[in-house]
C-alpha cells in the first residue's frame, strides 16, 4: 500500500469535526463555486454565440455570392444563378444548401406613416425550415407556379411602426424611373431581435416582383446564399467554392458582411476566459493558504515522521493527497451547482433579458459538454499543480523543533 496516501486517508478521517473541518468546507467550496461560476458563464456565452449566430445564418445564409461590381449604388448587379454550385450543390462538400435572392429598396406607405425597407426576394428554393425559427405570427408566403406572390412578411418592428396586422394591404413605392408600386398582403410577422440588420429594415416577399420591376431575365438574381453543414468551416467551405466560380463573381461570409456583430461575439469570449483565469487565480490562491494552514496545523506530525527516517516526498505527497481530494470532492459540488443552475435556465427560462438590447427574449444555455469536460480537467491540473508550492515548506521543517512545536 502507498504509504503516503494511506496516511492522508488518516488524516482525512480525523478532521471531521473542528479547525480542520472548517478550513476543509472552505476549500471545497472555494473550488466548487468557482467552477460551476465557470461552468455556467462558459455554457451561457456560448448558447448566447450561437442564438445571435443562428439568426444572422437563418437570415442571409453563411456565404453570399454576387456578381462582383464597384458599384456602390443600392441596386444589386444581377447575375446567373445557373452556376454549377447552384445546380449541383451536393457535388460541393460541406454545403448544405443553395438559394437565390434579391433586395430592392422601397417605402412602405400608409395612410399615417411612411417608412423606408429594403425589400428582400425569396424562391421557391428558399430554405424555409430554417428560418421558422424566426416566425411568431402567420404563415410563409405562398410562392406560385408561374406569375408571382402579391404577399409579403413584415418584421414585428416594422409592423408595429406602420400598425400592420396579418391579412392587412400594404403598398410598397420602388425607387426606380418611373416610379412604381405593389399592394400586398401581409401574410407573416417574424422576429429575429436583431432590428439594427434585419428587423428594423427588412421584408420579404417574391423575388420574381423585384425581377419583374427591374426587367431581369429568367435566371437571374441578385445573388446566392449558401448555407454550410458545419459553422465551424465556414471559411474552409468557402475557399473551395471560390476557386470553382467565375473570376466575375465575388465570394464574402456573412461574418465579414456583419463584422460588427461577430466582433462582438469574439470580445465576448475573451471576457469569459479572463474571468477562467480570475477565478482559477482565486481558488489557487485559496488552496494554498489552506494547505499552509494543514502543514502548520500538522507541524507535529510532519517532526515525528522525519525523526523516524521519512523523506521529504513521502511527507509532500500526504498533503498533495490530501489536497487532490478536496479537489474532487470541489469538482462534484461544482458540477453539481453549474450543471444545475443551467439546466434550471434552460428548462424554465427564468432568467429574461430585453431582446432590443441583447437580441434575445432569455438567457440562452448551450450544451458543449466537452467544454464542460475542459473545465473540469483545467481545474483539475492547474490548482494539483499549485498544491506544489505550499508544501515545499516541508523541507525547511526542522524536526526536532517540530516535535517541540505548540
């Protein structure tokens, strides 16, 4: 048996009550409040990531491709959407889907207000599925065979701006010579939250209007969004796509078109990994005043185990034992507390948030259970490690003044 572990099991068994017993409930809690602060500050950044990534993706897909132009004017430069990508978007790997769209800028007018958007075209290869995730009110425009839809969905802001309800008409004004306009019905509300991007601005309605009113051909667009399998390859995704497409045409993310937002996002994360390394530096800085205070506590017993021939590692390794245990047994209560309070916010979502300032109704939790992992062996490794420090006192402990010490 290891001699130094089966004295620390003493040791352990001895401290049950007293000193010792509180300065023991003290380390265990330092370090299990500590990590399941991580815990749930890790869990809530990135479910708050991914909600503000998702409805931006849901909205205008994760790569945008337009016909490249150094036009800066509002109106797109239409192109051909018979691409290979668009056609066989199967034969491209890490693409999950293609749709064509188009925006035109118009004024919504009423009797009492007039307001400016930016009207979005849709087909009927839109992936619908994804954005019902946005939608709080109505139905999807009804896209038919041949002509187009006189329908239209309005954002819950812009609704609210122009006192638009479901099965109301609406005339929308198009900035082109002549003038023109369409009456349509309002057939959905939807609401992402984001009203400085989308909500703020934009409807959607029948790319085939806005082709109609801007006298383009059959197969052609204001561009194509392409949505990805994996969020994380992103940029590797796009690459591949940019060396098959026409030197005419541009490739961008939508997270270099809304760099602002993904910014954001990304200080975020640093924020969180400095507050990891405050609160690793505390129950660091914990453990060792409280193995400080073990070794003083147990000066007596460390003389007497010298004086019968101990060597300083065998001693050192009681009090890492010692330590490695309270460690445990902070990780269990910590997990514990963490794990909870998440799974009581994502259940119940008690916790709410103005979503014109945060751009979502809760606060989110998302499930990274390696995340979780990581945590948990980062404590782990990092406050075992720090156990070294304190100990090292050890070899200056004289033991016959230790034998004497009161």
């Amino acid at each position: 048996m290891n001699l130094s572990y089966f004295i620390s099991k003493r040791i352990s068994r001895q401290t049950n009550e007293g000193f010792a017993a509180t300065i023991y409930k003290i380390a265990v809690a330092s370090i299990g409040i500590g990590l399941g602060a991580a815990i749930v500050a890790f869990l809530i950044m990135r479910g708050f990531q991914e909600t503000v990534k998702n409805k931006i993706y849901s909205f205008s897909g994760n790569l945008l491709i337009t016909k490249f132009t150094m036009n800066n004017s509002m109106e797109e430069t239409p192109m051909f959407i018979n691409i290979d990508l668009y056609n066989n978007p199967q034969a491209y790997p890490g693409v999950r889907h293609v749709q064509e769209y188009a925006h035109k800028a118009g004024l919504i007018k009423t009797d009492d207000e007039v307001l400016g958007v930016v009207v979005k075209g849709i087909g009927k290869s839109y992936d619908t599925a994804t954005f019902h995730s946005n939608m709080i009110a109505g139905r999807f425009i009804h896209l038919p065979d041949s002509g187009y839809a006189n329908e239209v969905m309005l954002s819950k802001t812009i609704a609210n701006k122009i006192n638009a309800n479901l099965d109301d008409q609406v005339v929308i004004h198009f900035f082109q010579n002549p003038p023109r306009f369409r009456r349509l019905k309002v057939v959905g509300i939807y609401e992402t939250n984001l009203s400085e991007y989308f909500d703020g601005k934009m409807v959607i309605s029948d790319i085939r209007m806005i082709a109609r009113l801007n006298e383009w051909a059959d197969s052609v667009a204001g561009g194509i969004e392409v949505f990805v399998r994996d969020n994380n390859k992103i940029d590797e995704v796009g690459y591949a796509i940019g060396e098959t497409i026409d030197f005419d045409l541009n490739i961008v993310s939508v997270s270099d078109k809304y760099i602002q937002v993904f910014e954001w996002l990304h200080l975020l994360s640093r924020q969180v990994n400095i507050l990891l390394g405050v609160i690793l530096a505390v129950v660091c800085v914990n453990m060792i005043s409280i193995i400080l205070i073990l070794v003083m506590e147990r000066t007596q017993m460390i003389g007497m185990l010298k004086a019968l021939g101990a060597h300083d590692r065998l001693i050192r390794s009681i009090f890492v034992y010692n330590g490695v245990g309270l460690i445990l047994k902070g990780l269990l209560l910590g997990n514990f507390i963490g794990l909870g309070l998440c799974f009581i916010q994502d259940r119940f979502k008690i916790i709410t948030l103005n979503p014109q300032d945060y751009y979502m109704s809760f606060v989110p939790i998302s499930w990274h259970w390696e995340m979780v992992i990581i945590l948990n062996v980062l404590t782990f490794l990092v406050v075992s490690i720090v156990l070294l420090l304190p100990t090292a006192i050890i070899a200056r402990i004289n033991p016959i003044r230790a034998i004497r010490f009161d």
